[in-house]
C-alpha cells in the first residue's frame, strides 16, 4: 500500500500497525515512493549478564601516573619501558 506524505501523517499508527502485520507500506512525496516502513527484527543474540567476568582483571596499577605516561608515550611513537 502506498500513501502520500500528508496521508501518512495523518493516518501513521494504522501504517505502523499494517507495517508490524506484514504489510508493504510505502510512503511517497507528489506521488514518488521515497520511504517504506518495515518492522524492526529482533536483536539476534540475548545480552548475557556476566560475559565479562571471565576477562583478566586489571592489574592494581593500571591507572598509576607511570603507566598513563608509558602508554602516552606508546601513542605518540616512542616504546614501552
């Protein structure tokens, strides 16, 4: 189904409603189709908690003023210590 901008606008919950149903809904300005309204898939994979806690934990002194400057350093071209 095709609407006009101003028709669209007037009528966006029913084309959401048909967009979520399967329906083509397309959306056009003076008569050309410039946008379709589809349903957003879903995520593909579930967050799940406590991915993280596997990783290495931080060292105690990873936020010491010697290691912001090695790592300074390292950006800017010079090596690690």
């Amino acid at each position: 189904m095709q609407f006009n901008m101003l028709e669209a606008k007037n009528q966006l919950s029913k084309l959401v409603q048909a967009a979520l149903a399967g329906e083509d809904v397309v959306i056009a300005n003076k008569g050309v189709p410039v946008v379709r309204l589809v349903k957003v898939g879903a995520q593909d994979s579930a967050r799940k908690p406590g991915a993280w806690s596997a990783l290495p934990k931080a060292q105690d002194d990873w936020d010491t003023p010697v290691t912001n400057a090695a790592i300074a350093d390292a950006l800017a071209g010079s090596e690690l210590p």
